[in-house]
C-alpha cells in the first residue's frame, strides 16, 4: 500500500510539473514578451525539466525499498 501511494504522489507532481511547463511553452509562443522576460521563461522551463527528471529518478531509486 505503501509504494501505491508513492507512485500517486510521484504521478501527482509530474502531472503538476507538466502543466506549468505546459503554460509557460504557450505563453511564450503567444504573447509578446521582451527578451529579459524570454530569458527567464527559457531559463524555468530547463529547470523545470530537470525537476521532473530529478523526481523520477528519485522515485526509481525510493520504490524498490517501498516494496
């Protein structure tokens, strides 16, 4: 039960991550935005790539043990 309700909140976070990824990419492509602000986005959007990538390594590593 344990390793069922880590796998919901993994799951949770991802789909979480995803979203905001999602409305950055599209606010990037829709709106005018200067450059600085452009930076930024790019920058988060990495960042926020590389969080989930982290979250589910961790998972991998942490469900063996929940098992």
């Amino acid at each position: 039960m344990e390793a069922l309700g880590f796998t919901i909140e993994v799951v949770g976070k991802l789909m979480v991550a995803y979203a905001a990824l999602s409305v950055h990419h599209r606010f990037r492509k829709e709106h005018k935005v200067d450059e600085k602000v452009f930076a930024t986005m790019s920058k988060e959007g990495w960042l926020g790539g590389l969080g989930m990538g982290l979250i589910a390594v961790g998972y991998f590593i942490q469900l063996p043990f929940k098992l």
